[in-house]
C-alpha cells in the first residue's frame, strides 16, 4: 500500500510534464514569395508582394524555416510582425509562414499564429531584419 502511494507522485511528474513540440518540418521548397510589413519604429513602408529570386531560394529559406521552438514568449504588442511568406513546394502545394521580430538572433516564424518557432541563421546578428532587408533588396532589383 505505501508502495503505491509514493509511485504516484513519479508516474504523474514523467506523464505531466509538456515537451515543447518539434519544429514541422517544411516540404521541398520550389519558390518562395512574402509580403513585408510597416514597421513604424524602423521606418519601414510595406509592400505587398516580393519574389524571392530563384537562386537566392535556399538561403532564404534558411532564415524562415523552423528549427526549435522559441523560449521567449512572443507579445504581438513588442515583437513586430515583418512578413508574411509563402512557400510553394513543388506539388504545387503552399505554406504560409508568419515572421515576427525577436530583438535577437534567428526571427520568430509560425505557420498558426499560435506556436513559434525560431528560423535559421546566418551571420547576420538579427534574423528578421535580415530577412526584411533581402526582401526589400529582392522588390528593388525586380523594379529595375
């Protein structure tokens, strides 16, 4: 009977505790385009629609995949949403991917809105600046 009493705490503590979730796992990438967001406090306009170009596709898609799941919580209020992107793979199917600064490293990204993961890094210091940098310099060199 004693025996029993004391095995509950343990069999509770290994079956309560809440692994974070793997980060999903993106299918091929075929293309990639976003849409960057104003950002008041980087003066910054929005623009609707930008082209990954196609050879610059899989270091871009470095910075917007997941790779582990965020520490920090993010507030809508102070980590900015930069972009919106969308992945198409090649079935021809999409994925759509939010972008959130994180003040650090690798750029929050989120396929719900909900659960974030951080994205990969280069040797930029900032994920989701660099990410907003490249797509402006994608939409310039498309006008040109």
């Amino acid at each position: 009977m004693r025996l029993s009493i004391l095995l509950i705490p343990v069999v509770c503590l290994g079956g309560c505790s809440r692994q974070p979730e793997p980060p999903p796992k993106l299918p091929p990438i075929a293309g990639i385009s976003a849409r960057i967001h104003a950002v008041p406090e980087w003066s910054s306009p929005s623009i609707d629609s930008v082209e990954v170009p196609q050879e610059e596709v899989p270091a871009f898609a470095v910075l917007i995949t997941p790779t582990e799941p965020c520490v920090q919580t993010i507030d809508p209020k102070m980590h900015y949403h930069v972009a919106d992107v969308v992945v198409r793979h090649p079935d021809g199917s999409t994925t759509s991917l939010i972008v959130r600064w994180t003040g650090h490293g690798p750029a929050a990204v989120s396929l719900d809105g909900q659960k974030y993961y951080y994205g990969g890094s280069d040797d930029f210091p900032d994920g989701a600046t660099r990410i907003v940098r490249l797509l402006y310099q994608y939409h310039h060199r498309s006008r040109k």
